[in-house]
C-alpha cells in the first residue's frame, strides 16, 4: 500500500490505541502498562523502512489477541475471533 505520511501515522496511531484497548480491557494491564505494549507493537517505522506498515494487514485485535491468549486463541476462543462491539466503537 503506498501512502503519505499522514495516512501512515493515522493508521499507526489508531491501531495503538485498538491494541492498547485490547489489551487493558481482555489482557487485563494497566492503563500505562497497556499504552507501552503498543508503542512496543507498533513502531514508527520511517519512510524508507522495508515492508514499513506490514503490520498492518491484521488488526489491532488480533496482535493483541495473540499476545493474551497464544497462537491458539481462535481454537481455544472461538468467541474473540471477531471484535467486540466496544473495540469496534474505539474507531
């Protein structure tokens, strides 16, 4: 996907702020704790980075799902596979 700067950064943000939702409402972290794990998630990569926003083709929800329950989370929580509705509002 090509974008500017600003889309970028739109993006990137946004998904910080579904990860560090995610994982403070299901993963049970502090709201700080939780802010830091998607600054460490979600990396500003500069322009000219490789693959810069590869991250991006799952969501938020996702990455922090594997983060809280494993690589098995869809087997063993068919329930969180799709969004809440709440994480849906964040948006």
């Amino acid at each position: 996907m090509t974008w500017n700067e600003a889309e970028y950064v739109d993006c990137l943000q946004s998904e910080r702020r579904g990860y560090a939702w995610v994982m403070q409402y299901h993963g049970g972290l502090a709201p700080q704790k939780a802010s830091e794990a998607a600054l460490e998630r979600y990396p500003y990569e500069p322009p000219d980075a490789p693959y810069r926003g590869l991250i991006f083709h799952d969501e938020a929800w996702h990455w922090a799902m594997l983060a809280i329950h494993g690589d098995r989370y869809v087997a063993e929580h068919p329930e969180l596979i799709n969004p809440s509705p709440d994480y849906r509002a964040l948006d």
